[in-house]
C-alpha cells in the first residue's frame, strides 16, 4: 500500500478525527498513551480507506461473473485471449513471430506486428507469477480478472494524482470516485479483456508521474513517466493521447511564462526516453518520427530547446536590445528550419499525413463521408447527451464545479488536469468509447470539487464550536485563521447553512453510489455474448445461440474449413470455433471487407462465384428474426453495402432502399429481396410461427412480415442453425458436374 | 466397415468347413441358451452353458469361441460358475479367463480359454454363465441418412453356436428394440414374438457349426461413444473428492448427410431428428455436490440435477442436439465427500471408487482414469477386477512442492459393464496436511518481514548528499518533537493529579496526604522540566526546527505558567481548609485562577494538536 511513502509534511484530513476533548478524567492516562496521535490515526484511516476501495474497485467488477459467468466478453477480448494463450502454450518468440493463417484468409495476419503487446504480455505474467506462487490457475481466470485488477490499480494511481494536484482529501475522493464510475466500468468489468483495461492505467499512471516530474523537476520521476508511457505504447493505440496533450501542455506552460527548469527536465527525458522506448514496441515502430500525428511532440521539444538556449543567450548577453535583435532571428530561422523540414517531410513521403481516425476525432463529419467501416462501428459514434449522463452522473456537473477550483490555485499541476478534462472531453463527445479516456480527469476534477466543498464546509463547522468553547482569538492554523475570518462577519445560520450543505453533498455522493451500482450490474455486466431476457413468469431465459454455433464449427466442421461472416464475428469465430476466417475485426484491410459485403449484397449466383474465389466453406449470418434480437446482420446490411459499395461500385446503396427506405417486407426493393444475405437469414422462415396471432415469417425485429418466403438455395445448404435461430450456417455445396 | 465384415463371414465358413469334425476334446455341451440383448448399441450376448465331460480324462480348461469380427470387437467378457435353474440360480465362482492362442484353429476365430473351478472328471456336469460384451457389431445400414430418415442397424450372429465342442441342443433368442424390424434371416425354427427374435432349438450339432444370420432393424437408441475419455479423481484429505470428466462423445450411427433444418427439429422432431440424441443422463454418487458442466469456451447452461439419498441425477444437454457423425466435446466434475470413498486397512488407506464412467448407455473408446492422491503418499497399489494398463504421473496443484502422486489406468473399450470398484492402496500421513497452511502462514510471514525491513532499513545511496541529511535531521527534530510532547502530556497528567487530590481534600478533609500528594507532583514536575530543557536546546540550535521552536517555546511557557497557576490554587485551597474556611469562600477565592488555569489549558491543548499535525 502506498501509505508507507507519505511525506511527513502533509496536511491533516479534514475528516480526520479530533481528539475526545474530555482530557479530565485521569483514569484514562495509560489508555491515552497507548492511543494514536492524530497523524497516525490518519495515515490508518487513509490506508483502510484505500484499501477498502481498492476492494471495492475490484467487487463491483464482479457482477458480471455473478450474474453470468467467468467468461470473456464481446469481441475484441476474444482475439486478447486467443493471443495470450498462445503466448502462454507456446513462449515470447513465437508470439512476437506469430503469422496467423486462420484469419484474413488467404492473406493471414502478421500478429506480432500488428497488435498492442502489452495487455498479453502482461496477463501471461501475472499467469506466470502465480504459477511460480504454486498457484496453479486457468489462463482464463487471469484474463478474466485482468480488467478488474487494473482498476483497482487505477484508484490507487488516482490518490497519488489527486494527492498531488490537490491534497491527500482530494486524492481519497478520486479514488473512490473513479472506483466506481461507470464510464470506466464499462470497459474493466471482469472479462471485459481489452487494451483499455490496462491501458486507463498506463495512462493515468503516465500523466501522473510527469505531473510529479514537473512538480519536482526530478530525472527519476520522468524516467518513472518515460517507462509508464512505453507501457501505454505497448498496449493501446491511445498513446497518441499522451503524445499530444503532454506536449500541448508544455506549450500551454511556454506561453503563460511557467517555464523552469523541472519542466525542462521533466519533458525532455519523458519525451527522448518515451519514443526511443516506443520504437521498441513493432506495431508502432518509427512512427514517432515519421507519423503526422506525433510531429506536434517533435516540434516542442525543439522549441523547448530553443528556449533553453535563449535564455541562456540572455544569461550572457546583458544588453537587452541586442537579445531582442537575436531574439527575433531565432525565433523566425527556427520556425522558418522547422516549417520547411515539416513541408518537405510531407512532400517527400517521409512523414506520413494524418490518419483517418485521427482527423475524424478532430473533424466528427470526417469518418461519415470518407471512411464508412470506421463510421460503421457503434462505438465510434458521437456521444448522445444521455450516455453522458449515464456514465458521468453527477460527475457531470462537479466537474465545471471542479475546474473553478483549479483556477482558484492555479498551479502546473491543476493547469495539467484542466486540459487533460477539457481535451478529453471533447474527444468522448466525438466518439463514445473514448468517454473511457475522460473517466479518470472528470473524476480528478470531480474529486477536487468535493474534497475542497467538505473541507471547507466542516472546517466551517469545527470552527465555531472551537470559538465558542474558549472565546479565544488565536487560531491553530493558517486554514482555519483564513475561515475564522469568514466567520467573524458570519450570518447567524452559517453553521446550519454548513450543515445542510453537507448533508446534500452526501445525498448527492450517496446517489452516485446507488446509481453506479445500478449501471454496473444492470447495463453494463453483459458479456454481449450469452442474451439474457425475462421470460413471462419473470423468469430469467437465456440465449446461448452463439456459443452453440461455434461450438458446433469447432466440433463438427472440417478443421480447415474456411468460414465467411460479417467481420463482426471474426474474432469470435477463430477464438471459439477455432476455424480460419475470412474477415475479422482487425479492419486492417478495407477491400477484403469489401469484397465480403459484397458477395453478401450480391445475388446467389454471383455470391457463388466470389465464395469460390475466396474457398469459404461456410457461411454465418446472424438473424435475431425469432427472438427479436435487434443486432443482427439485417440491421447490419447497409453497412455492408455501403462498405462493399466503396470499394465495388456494382453494389449501389438505393438498389436496396425504396424510397430512402430500409425495408424487408411486401415493399422491399426486389434487389433486396434476393441477395444472399436475405436468402441467408430468412430461408425457411416463412413457414416458421414466431408470435402468436401474427402470420408466418412475422419478423419479430422488424416487427414485419418478411417480403420472400419462398426461399430456394441453389449453391448453399443449411448446416446449422442454433436452437433460437440467433446464428445460422450455411454450407457452400461444391459445384456440380458439368455435364 | 460392412464389406470387410461380409469378407469376414466367408473366410470364417470356408474355415470350418476345413476343419470339419476332429472333436477339440471330450467336453460335451449338454445345452446353450443363448439370449443377446441389442436394445442398446452393445449388444450384450448371455449364454448359459451345460457342459458335460464325455470322455475318460478329466478337464480342467474350457474353451469358449467367437467369430474374429465379433472377437474384436469383445468388450466385456467374464464366465460364472453357477448351479441350480430358473430363480434358484446362484451364483458360485468367478472364474478367470484369458485369451488363448488358437492352436490349431482359424485366424478368423478368437479363443478365450476359462480355467474351471476345479477339474471336471468324467460324467460331471457344470453350469457356466457367460456374459459377453461387443461394442460396434450394430452397424448402421444404412451409412447415411437424412434428417428425416428413421435409423437402422444391422447385426450379424450365427444361429448355431459357435464352439470347438459339440452341442446337443442350442437356442438363440435375440431381444430387438421395440420398433420397426426391416428384415431377419429366416431358418427353421425361426419365430418373432413381438420384440423377441427366436431360432432354434437346433439339436445334436457338429463342432464349429455356424449358420449366419442377418437382422436389419430400427434402433432408436443413443449411440453415443466416447471416443477419450479422462476421468480425473482427486483425493483431497481436508475431506472431498473431486472428480473431473472430460468427454470426447460422437454419435457412431448412421452419419447425417444433407441439410440440417432447425424448422423441422424444432416442428416434427419425431421422425424429423429421431436418429439424433439430446441428453445423456449421468447418474453420479450420492451426495455429489458442486457440479459443474462446461466445455472449451464456458458454461453449459442446459442440464437439469435431480438427487435423493441414493443417486444424484444429472441431465446433461450438449450445446447441440447429436446426429449421427457429430461429436461434441465437454467436462463435467463434481465433488464427492470423502468418507464415502476412502477406508482404511491394515495401517493403509484406500480409495474405492467406480471405475467407469457415470453417464448410462455410454461406451468408451479409450478411458484414462487418473487418480490423483495427496502429496506425500507413499506404497500406492491398485486394485481392479480386470486387467488394465497402469503407470504413475507426478501432478502440480496450487501450493504443491514436490507434486501429488498420480495413478493413470488406462483401458481400451469400455462398456457400462465395467462401472465395478476399484481400490487405490496408499499410505499418508496426517501431518503432511498441515504442510499447506504452514506454507501460506511462513509466505504471508515473510511478506510482512520484508515490509518491516523496509519500512526500518535505510537504503539511501548517498549517505552524504544534503537532502539525506536534511532528512535525518528532519526526523531527529521530529523524534524530539515526539519527546517534548509526551513530557508536555505527562506535566498536564500531573496536573490532573493534583486536581484530583484538590476533589480529595475537599471529600475528606485529610490535609496531610493532600500536600503530600503536592509534594510528589513538584519534585516530579520539577524533574520533567529538567529533561525538558536540552531538548528545547536542541530545537533552538537546529535549523531545520528554525520555524516550529517557537511554537514549542510558547508551549513550554504556556506549560509552565499553568503549572504556577495550578500551584497557587492549590495552596489557596490548602490554606482555605487550614483555615477552616467555607467552601464557598475557597471557590470564591480561586474563581479568578480557575478560569486563567482552563484557558491555560485549551491553548496548550491547541499548541500540542498544532504540533502533533507537523
């Protein structure tokens, strides 16, 4: 625990208790010089309170294995585990030398170059540790947990932050604040085994320690920030994050005259250390030196050279006009040098222009236009009011209050958590899943807020009852000297005022509490791979549908048979069904996903032909048709067609839509009516009942009776269709004799 | 599969036909009664055997004879001597059998030779129970279906016996299941009543008589094989058995071919999925608890448990429903208590526990059953009522050192025949329980060793670099910080002491033990401040005190300025008594101190909580 370090100097928090005043009775002498002194019982105090939230952290996480199981979630994670178990079963190297024939057939993926190894590396390591402790653990368990174990250690990181851009008061609240919010439960419940789960961590963990770097001007500490951002390199795309807000942040410094020395030291080795250490991660490679998106680093850490020279050219030059004529050559040569190695760079190909990710964070309208498969993803779109509201809470509004304070003490480190919150909240209004990277400034801010309302309010309180004992003028600390001011010219119901005040501020914190709770287990628990519904006895029904589909590949198909789905289920499919996939969520090449929406945009026939070309076995589609199931590949469909259309101009959009529409039924367009994944989805589903009262081939998504229900498949069979028609297999017949 | 079969039954006539009549010995079957079950996919053959000694020397070795193609596929085989008939029959003696090698004979017979109870002199009679097991002689005819297909199987049995001796009269009744009967080879003295497929009785018949027959049938049972199963049967002292079952099952009839269609499952499963099974019904040990059922990728949520105090009854559902040629993998473990399981003898233990699998009508391929025993078992040896393969594996489990010694039996083609006891002989020593708990109490008392000494040692690199010393220095000032309140804090508990002898006096009256009492407080008022002054000294020499001395000064002014105060109340109070004065007079008198004295007090309780927060 982390109480062990704390400084000797901190100040005394303002919930700590005070000392019985009853000092007369003398019975008590022994008793009282065996009790704590006031410090120690705070240092206790603040110790059991972070570890009670470091427990905490870590069992509200656990809802999710309560209510379903010690699985992985969704999508993403599945590729997580299938990578660390590899890397466990088979050792570093051959994971760093992976080729993966079995997805992206038949290009195959280059998996050590093309992923973020940290969240593997860092589960097999603790797998590794625990084996070594004679814990003999499933690879699964530890996956599984990762998340949660981050978290935890998240609040603590959180402390230490809070602790250093405030006081210790703050630090707490942060802690429990972000323990529980649900804009970071979302992404760390457990099983939810993705790069975020640690890379909130590594990121926290970074900005932390270069705030400490800058506070205290100390190599070790930007050496501590260097390594935390190499760690966050290595396992989130995010790093980029990192990479532009710190060297806005010094800009920020620069300009406003917060320039030191401590700055100096804390950029320089953070950034040097940071890239050279960045390198070393694959996936990234030389793109701190050749990517667009990392020049805004490269360029402050020049001008903060040039800066550093200047002032010393002023340290020796002491005629001032002279240093303003050198002055201004410098500063108009560097940004001349710099502007024209940026242009040529650019030109040349050397540094590579920004991505589309990233322009679409800056511009929202970017992806819509230029890049449907980034557009298409849920995840990706803009932040609606309400997913603000419920992930924030009341964060939502101690957060504006939060800021007031840091402008109140303005310091290096508040100016940092400014525009860490102001930035980051600007991206989670962009794009959804980056609410995960606001999370930990709102609650910084938040905590902020908090903390320095209750300090103040019961300083209030503690105050008066002070004065009113003794009649005393003399105050005991500067704190309370400046609040006794206040309440010398106080109205007569300020203690009530202050009393009130915190009840509502504990009101409000017992609220968020209940509600955090709440979103955890009732939103966000799901491992979105087992559905579960109420049934009419408010019984508890389960859909296993996609378990048993890959479960059945896994069994009962040939083991190279090559499976074609919507990219989606890529993942999913090579973790569980443990077949070869043509397209899965590693986006990495756009014509390939293309031609699969194609092929699913396109007649039977020449479906045929482009599943041929491809020797695809099988065909998956998801059909939520039966148990109104509303994620499926129908509602899906545009998508593919747009993306396919992107790439193929055969497949055009209004060819599927009557009048703008999207429909299934009677009035579908007849191009829609026909194209495989309609003929996929809904084969023999016209004979089918699914809702009583309603005619045959009711599609209980849509809520329509579908269009064609006299589906005959000339290339395909049905192979499996799981037992709430949730997944649906088709085997790809060989071709016929000629005759 | 069928043709070689067909190649077979050539071979295996041609061969007796070689062999014509040379007698294999004197014995003589007086009577066969043969009766094969094929309601399952075993087909279970019970044959009970009237042997008879017609020659002059006695017999000690019998021998029993199959066709190869049914000799292969042999599971289970054991012969009972028993005597008596109908519901009087009991059972003697297990005999043993072995197979032999067939001197003599055709490679397409297999010859299992039993070695009887005791020799069988001439004109003896004995009554032999043999119960024999095959696996795959049902064989799916035909090899593929559709969804809607019904399935049917075809066996292939002689109607005579087949045996090196002769017969003198023989019956066969072949018990089908009750459904669809495609076609039976007819022969004399065939008849079908019902389910029951009857031939015979023939009479008088040759060695090696065999007249091949042929039924073709509906099957509705499961097929369902275990191609692999492990069992893994952890013995565990601190009281469970847990037992872990890993399942490899395919459905070895009629494989599917053509579409699945869920419509016509979930509509007409009946004939639209009769050849297919759902469940599997496992019937655990009583008392089974904590059961799980999972495979690869999680949780199966579809099984069902019933238990009462004989059986427990588990339900399983595989993910999807099994046709022919689907295999489906998955684990299921349970937890047993441990005294059903473990006894003791003769100073050893020992495990007792079936050996087959829990799941009805299941036939296994390979079986492997570790049985995994506490770390520190010594002398382990089996016991089984058949022969099996054995070998010793060392097994790592949380907290395990030297790892758990683990007996692996191994055996090829098992049928529900084999679910007999096993017994595992080992010894172990209660002590080595505590082995484990010792272990994480001596890792937790490290830990929190390592924290002491962390927390104590000094790992400074530079033991002179400035901020070292500032530090050291810093904590001197602290330490003496600490000293000068706890004098601070014993003065203010003199203080209440005289007080309290002040509440004393003016309860009893006793004036001599009062200004004692003051005595003993000033000499010792008097010896803290002594210890007071070099560390006040201190304080005001070391720079880094430079900002919290004078708070400390002001402190011990404070400090003494109450012990005046006090002091002079006290002697007021005293003399007040002395004098005989009233109470209120005394009170009067001292009012004024009395409130100087509990102003003194707060502010220096304020000084040292000031101080105590540095």
């Amino acid at each position: 625990m982390g109480g062990k370090t704390e400084p000797a100097k901190s100040e005394s928090m303002a919930t700590a208790t005070t000392r019985s005043p009853d000092l007369i009775n003398s019975s008590f002498f022994s008793f009282k010089s065996l009790k704590l002194k006031t410090k120690q019982q705070e240092l206790l105090l603040r110790i059991s309170i972070l570890g009670l939230v470091y427990i905490l952290a870590f069992i509200a996480r656990l809802f999710s294995v309560l209510r379903y199981e010690s699985m992985i979630h969704e999508f993403d994670p599945y590729f997580n585990y299938r990578t660390t178990l590899f890397l466990t079963e088979k050792g570093f190297y051959e994971f760093w030398n992976w080729f993966d024939s079995e997805s992206w057939y038949p290009l195959g993926r280059i998996i050590g170059g093309t992923l973020y190894p940290g969240l593997m590396v860092t589960a097999a390591l603790i797998y590794w540790a625990l084996r070594f402790l004679r814990f003999f653990v499933h690879i699964r368990e530890v996956c599984v947990l990762t998340a949660p174990f981050f978290a935890s250690n998240t609040t603590l990181v959180a402390y230490f932050f809070g602790k250093e851009i405030w006081d210790t008061g703050a630090g707490l609240v942060a802690a429990v604040l972000i323990a529980i919010c649900p804009g970071y439960i979302s992404r760390s419940v457990a099983g939810s085994y993705d790069n975020e789960a640690v890379a909130i961590f590594a990121l926290l963990l970074t900005f932390y320690l270069f705030v400490k770097a800058v506070n205290t001007g100390s190599l070790a500490w930007a050496l501590g920030s260097a390594f935390g951002y190499f760690y966050m390199v290595s396992a989130w795309g995010g790093y980029v994050f990192i990479i532009n807000l710190v060297p806005l942040y010094v800009l920020v410094l620069l300009i406003t005259g917060r320039y030191s020395m401590r700055l100096y030291i804390a950029y320089n080795c953070m950034y040097i250390l940071g890239m050279l250490l960045a390198m070393q991660i694959r996936f990234v490679g030389f793109q701190h030196v050749q990517s667009g998106e990392h020049m805004g680093a490269m360029g402050v850490f020049l001008l903060m050279q040039v800066f550093y020279f200047l002032d010393w050219v002023k340290y020796q030059l002491n005629d001032t006009k002279l240093f303003q004529t050198f002055l201004r050559i410098t500063v108009t040569s560097a940004i001349l040098v710099g502007g024209i190695a940026l242009g040529v760079g650019t030109a040349s190909g050397y540094i590579s222009p920004w991505t589309g990710r990233f322009y679409s964070l800056l511009d929202p309208t970017y992806a819509k236009d230029h890049i449907p498969i980034i557009a298409s993803v849920s995840e990706h779109q803009p932040t609606a009011w309400s997913s603000f509201m419920f992930d924030y809470h009341i964060l939502l509004f101690l957060f504006p209050a939060g800021l007031y304070f840091c402008f109140k003490r303005l310091s290096d480190a508040t100016i940092f958590i400014v525009m860490y919150g102001l930035t980051s909240l600007y991206f989670a209004g962009v794009m959804v899943r980056l609410i995960l990277v606001a999370t930990p400034a709102v609650c910084l801010i938040s905590a902020i807020a908090v903390s320095a309302t209750v300090k103040n309010l019961t300083s209030l309180l503690r105050t008066k009852q002070k004065v009113s004992q003794t009649g005393s003028t003399k105050g005991a600390g500067s704190s309370k000297a400046s609040s006794k001011v206040t309440l010398d010219q106080s109205q007569p119901f300020q203690k009530n005022g202050a009393i009130a005040l915190l009840v509502g501020v504990f009101y409000l914190l017992s609220r968020y509490a209940i509600h955090c709770t709440w979103v955890t287990s009732e939103a966000y628990s799901s491992p979105s791979i087992v559905l579960a519904a109420r049934g009419a006895h408010g019984n508890r029904i389960i859909f296993d549908d996609y378990r048993e589909a890959y479960y059945w590949l896994r069994q009962n198909t040939p083991t190279d048979a090559k499976i074609m789905s919507w990219w989606d289920y890529g993942y999913q499919i090579t973790a569980m069904g443990n077949r070869t996939v043509i397209v899965d969520n590693n986006t990495w090449n756009n014509t390939h996903i293309a031609t699969v929406g194609r092929a699913m945009s396109s007649y039977e026939d020449e479906a045929y032909d482009i599943m041929r070309s491809l020797d695809v076995n099988y065909v998956l589609v998801v059909f939520g048709g039966v148990t109104g199931y509303s994620s499926d590949d129908i509602n899906k469909f545009l998508w593919m067609v747009r993306i396919g259309g992107g790439v193929f101009p055969v497949i055009k959009e209004p060819d599927y839509l009557v009048n703008g529409e999207f429909r299934v039924d009677k009035g579908a367009s007849p191009k829609m009516l026909n194209c495989l994944m309609y003929k996929l989805c809904y084969y023999r589903f016209g004979e089918l009942t699914t809702e009583y009262g309603k005619p045959p081939g009711y599609d209980r998504a849509r809520g329509v009776e579908i269009g064609n229900k006299d589906i005959k498949l000339e290339h395909l069979e049905e192979a499996y269709t799981t037992s709430n028609w949730i997944v649906r297999i088709y085997r790809v017949k060989p071709p016929t004799n000629r005759l | 599969m069928k043709q070689s079969s067909v190649v077979d039954l050539l071979l295996l006539l041609l061969a007796i036909a070689v062999l014509a009549t040379p007698a294999f010995s004197d014995l003589v079957l007086s009577k066969v009664e043969r009766r094969i079950d094929v309601t399952s996919q075993v087909a279970r053959v019970t044959k009970t055997l009237k042997v008879l000694n017609s020659g002059s020397e006695s017999v000690s070795e019998f021998t029993l004879t199959f066709p190869k193609f049914l000799g292969n596929n042999l599971a289970y085989l054991s012969v009972v001597h028993s005597e008596g008939k109908g519901k009087s029959k009991r059972p003697l003696a297990n005999l043993s059998v072995r197979e032999a090698n067939a001197k003599g004979l055709p490679d397409s017979i297999s010859v299992y030779s039993v070695s009887l109870p005791k020799a069988l002199s001439k004109g003896e009679t004995l009554t032999l129970e043999v119960v024999a097991a095959f696996t795959n002689v049902l064989q799916p005819f035909p090899e593929k279906i559709t969804q809607g297909e019904i399935h049917l199987v075809m066996l292939q049995e002689s109607a005579q016996y087949l045996s090196p001796y002769a017969v003198e009269s023989q019956s066969l009744s072949i018990k089908l299941p009750n459904a669809r009967i495609e076609s039976y080879t007819k022969l004399e003295n065939t008849k079908l009543q019902g389910s029951d497929l009857k031939y015979g009785p023939y009479k008088n018949l040759q060695p090696f008589s065999y007249s091949p027959i042929v039924v073709h049938f509906e099957s509705k049972a499961a097929f369902a094989v275990a191609e692999k199963l492990v069992r893994e049967i952890e013995v565990s002292h601190w009281g469970n058995v847990q037992v872990t079952e890993h399942y490899n099952v395919v459905h070895r009839g009629a494989q599917l071919k053509g579409e699945f269609s869920r419509l016509d499952f979930q509509a007409r499963p009946n004939p639209r999925g009769a050849s297919a099974f759902r469940h599997l019904l496992a019937r655990l040990p009583p008392r089974a608890h904590s059961i799980y059922y999972r495979d690869d990728i999680g949780n199966i949520s579809t099984s069902e448990m019933q238990s009462d105090s004989k059986k427990t009854e588990l339900l399983i559902e595989p993910r999807f429903p099994l046709f022919g040629g689907w295999k489906t993998f998955f684990t299921i473990g349970y937890g047993l208590p441990l005294s059903d399981f473990l006894f003791a003898s003769e100073g050893k233990r020992f495990v007792n526990i079936s050996f087959g699998s829990p799941i009805i009508d299941l036939v296994t391929e390979k079986l492997i059953v570790q049985i995994v025993l506490p770390e520190g078992s010594k002398d382990i040896s089996v016991t089984t009522p058949f022969t099996v393969k054995q070998s010793q594996e060392i097994k790592y489990s949380h907290l395990d050192i030297a790892g758990r010694p683990v007996v692996v039996l191994e055996k090829d083609n098992v049928v529900p025949d084999h679910n007999q006891h096993i017994q595992v002989y080992y010894k172990f020593s209660n002590i080595n329980l505590l082995s484990e708990p010792l272990m994480l109490i001596s890792g937790f008392f490290v830990l929190f060793i390592t924290c002491i000494i962390y927390t104590r040692a000094d790992f400074s690199i530079s033991k002179s670099s400035p901020t070292y010393l500032a530090k050291l220095q810093w904590d001197e000032v602290l330490a003496t910080l600490q000293e000068v309140q706890s004098i601070i804090q014993k003065c203010l508990a003199a203080h209440d002491k005289l007080e309290a002898s002040l509440r004393d006096l003016s309860r009893t009256g006793d004036i001599q033990t009062c200004k004692a009492a003051r005595k003993s407080t000033d000499s010792l008022l008097k010896d803290l401040s002594k210890d007071l002054k070099p560390l006040l000294g201190f304080l005001q020499s070391s720079p880094s005190a430079s900002h919290i001395s004078p708070k400390v000064e002001e402190l011990v002014v404070k400090e003494k300025e109450l012990q005046e105060k006090l002091m002079a109340k006290h002697t007021t109070v005293v003399e007040g008594y002395e004098k005989k004065s009233s109470g209120r007079d005394i009170e009067n008198r001292i009012a004024s101190q009395q409130q100087k004295i509990i102003a003194l007090r707060q502010e220096i309780e304020d000084l040292l909580e000031f101080i105590d927060e540095i």
